[in-house]
C-alpha cells in the first residue's frame, strides 16, 4: 500500500511539473509579412532574432505577396500572426496586438522640366487640378491605388479620368526622370527612404516639387474609419530648401500586428510583452522599430483588441499562478484526500494483523499467569519459545504499521513481566528438592480434576 501512495503523490508531482513545462517551453508562432525585401519583412526578421533571448514565445516568419495575403492566410488559419493594412478588409478572425507603424499619404508634382522644346501643361497646385491627369503611384500595391481613388472621389473626381500607372520602387526614378505622370503618390511612414529618394529625384534644374495637400482629411476620416487626418511636418524629407517646406495636411493609416481571436490570451500577452521588451534593442539595428505602439484597447476600435495584448497594456496580464493555481489547489486537495484515503485502506487491510497481535498479546498474559505456577522447568522452556515466537510476530506488526508504538510498548511491558516471572519461578523450582517438586505437580493435578 505504501508504494500505491508513493505512486500517487509522484503521480501528482509529475502532472504539475507537466503543467508548467508546457506552460513555460518555448512556444512558435507563424507570422505573415510581405511583399519579399519590404521593411515589413526586414523589422519582423529583425523582431524574430531578438526573441531568441527574450522569453518563450518564438516567430517563424511566413512570407507572402503583401499585405492583403497576409490577411488571407490569417484568416484561413494558416498563420496565428499577421502584418495588415488598417485601410484592407480586415479578417473577422483578427484583432489587434499592436500598431506596427502609422504611414501617410504623400501627394507631389515634380517641377516643369527646362530645355525640353515641350510646352508643359498648366502647373498642379491643388488635388482637384488631377483630373485628366497622369498620376504615378509608388508600388505594386492595389491598395495604393485605391487609396489614391479614395482621395480622388472626395475631391468629386471621377478616378476613371485619371490616367494611374503603378512604378515599384526600383523604377520610379526613371519614371519621374521621363516625366510619366504629371503627379505622384507614395504612401509610407514619414521617414520612408522610399518615398524620400523617390521626392530627391523629383527635383531637378533647381526646382523643388509641388506637395499638394488634402484639406478634406478629416472628412475622409469620417467617412472611412480606417483613415486618420495627419501632418507631413516641414522638413520631412530633407533637401535645400526644405522639403516640404511647410505642414502639408494628409491622411494616414496604420499598419497592424494582428492574431487570431482564438489564439490564447495568455500566448498573445507573453507575445506582446516580449514585443516592447526587445523594442529598444532592435531599434539600433532597424529604426523603424520605433513606431510600434500599444493598440488601441477602446471599444469601438476599428479592429478589436485581443484580450491578451489588452491585458498587458491594462497591467492585467495574469501570471502562471493565476492561471494555473485553482489547478494546483486541487491537485494539493486530490493529494492530500489521497494520502487520507490510502492511510484509511492501509488500515483497512491490516485489521487482521491487528487482531491477531491482540490474540497473541492475550496469550502472553495467559502464560504470565501460567509461569507463576508452573512447576516444570520443561513447560516454562517451551512457554519461553512461544513467547519468542510472539515477539517475533509483534515487531512483523509494528514494521508493517498494523500497531503503533503504544501498542508495542504496552507488549514490551507484558513481555518484560513475563520474562521476570519464568526467571523468578525457575529460580525456586531450582531451590526446591524435586520429591516436593512432584509432590505439588501431583497435588495441582488432582486439583484440576
């Protein structure tokens, strides 16, 4: 039975220490980014080293096309983790962890070009001047482009009079260079190094380009929630003069960190608490690191927190023993109702070798009383054998636990007396003549009969 009970609480203590393995061993998550060689890709790869030092939580870093596959393989449960545009259909399935960076619009006209022998049409300053126009949009991105159709429909332009041609980055210098477009969009972060070669070579001949500012920001805020009205502060894109060299009013978008709402809260907190951990040291090696920032946890978000990543903005997140102590409460409880249990059956089952001690200590004290009136050495011999065989089988008891110390000291004690008594009565059969010593045995026998 001891070894039944020493199963059991191993038992326990093994299913605990399983409990917090499992709760503690490093677990992988599959983030989605892309297009391949974008920031995106380079920050989450840069995010990816720096939790191999922080933590448990691991990424694999799972590359797609952009940001609309992003959203798709999260939403077809491909990936836990995924990198969206805020102005996308955002997955039913997703909810913010964190806001990766906010990206503004940027609207130019590069200057005239001199020296051409062409005569340049008339000089856009404003949005609604676009129409018939020849607009370049920086990247292979459809949401580029509709982003430029949204800006277009709220100045009242028809976007399907606007010429729009896409250029990847590799090529939109030349484009700029052959005067492709009479205007250009690129939407990035304020720092982008894209959007800022991309306005370096658009000046030429001493020109600076156009900024063309969208007044209407805040009414394209109000009509698509998943825009913000912003400023391109002065100066933002560098140059002699400064480029630009005012505030220009645009709108702005967020690009988000999100997980699948079935991911658990506790998984998607380790993630986001090792996120701002490492957000300081990765920052020497990627910059833009920097703009990563705490999701918005209001409830009429534009996409709904996860409650992991809320609870650790909230100072909520909960530990391993919130998590898992009414776990080890019952464990500890089932423990201890098995120790009680299996001290109950133990006793159960050595109720008969508690019986038969009490019927061997009874004995004893027959022979005690026997031994006071023996009057043959030879019958107190054999009581003295028995009485070594009692013993035998009172320790055999006491180790296998059928009687506790009380007991065997009250047997040691009745053993002691029965001792002394087979000494004290072979003592004066030895100084009695043995003529007296039949004459009594005979006397005792008739007696009996």
């Amino acid at each position: 039975m001891t070894f039944v009970m020493l199963a059991g609480i191993l038992a326990i203590i093994g299913t605990l220490a399983a409990a917090y393995y499992f709760a503690t061993r490093p677990e992988i998550l599959r983030i989605a980014v892309g297009p391949a060689n974008s920031d995106d890709v380079k920050l989450v790869h840069a995010l990816s080293q720096g939790f191999r030092s922080h933590g448990y939580i691991r990424l694999r870093l799972v590359q797609t096309d952009g940001a609309a596959e992003s959203a798709q393989a999260l939403a077809n449960g491909k990936v836990d983790l995924a990198i969206i545009r805020g102005d996308l259909d955002v997955p039913k399935n997703a909810q913010a962890v964190a806001t990766l960076r906010k990206n503004v619009a940027v609207l130019w006209v590069p200057p005239a070009a001199k020296g051409k022998g062409k005569k340049a049409g008339p000089k856009i300053t404003k949005i609604a001047q676009l129409a018939g126009r020849r607009v370049g949009v920086v990247g292979r991105t459809p949401a580029n482009v509709n982003l430029l159709k949204v800006i277009l429909q709220q100045y009242g332009i028809d976007p399907a009079k606007v010429e729009i041609s896409q250029y990847p980055a590799s090529e939109i210098a030349e484009a700029i260079k052959s005067q492709k477009a009479d205007a250009y969009l690129a939407a990035g972060p304020v720092n982008s190094k894209i959007t800022t070669d991309a306005i370096t070579a658009s000046t030429h001949d001493g020109g600076t380009p156009t900024f063309l500012a969208i007044d209407t920001a805040e009414a394209i805020a109000q009509n698509h929630p998943n825009y913000e009205a912003a400023d391109i502060p002065a100066g933002a894109f560098g140059g002699s003069p400064d480029r630009p060299d005012d505030a220009v009013k645009t709108i702005s978008f967020a690009h988000h960190i999100v997980a699948r709402k079935d991911m658990s809260d506790s998984t998607i907190a380790a993630f986001t608490r090792q996120l701002f951990a490492i957000r300081q040291s990765v920052m020497a090696e990627f910059p833009l690191a920097a703009k990563i920032e705490t999701p918005d946890t209001d409830k009429d978000a534009a996409i709904p927190v996860h409650p992991g990543a809320a609870a650790f903005v909230d100072g909520e997140e909960k530990t391993f023993l919130d998590r898992y102590g009414d776990y080890i409460w019952w464990g500890l409880m089932g423990l201890s109702a098995m120790g009680s249990a299996g001290a109950w059956f133990a006793g159960y089952l050595k109720r008969d070798q508690r019986n038969t001690n009490s019927t061997l200590r009874d004995r004893l004290l027959e022979m005690l009383s026997a031994a006071r009136q023996s009057d043959s050495t030879e019958e107190l011999d054999r009581m003295q054998s028995e009485a070594d065989g009692i013993l035998r089988e009172t320790l055999q008891c006491f180790e296998h636990g059928a009687i506790n110390e009380g007991a065997l000291t009250a047997f040691n004690i009745a053993l002691q007396q029965f001792h002394n008594a087979v000494a004290d009565r072979k003592a004066l059969l030895m100084s009695m003549p043995h003529s007296l010593q039949r004459s009594g045995a005979q006397l005792r026998a008739t007696a009996a009969l």
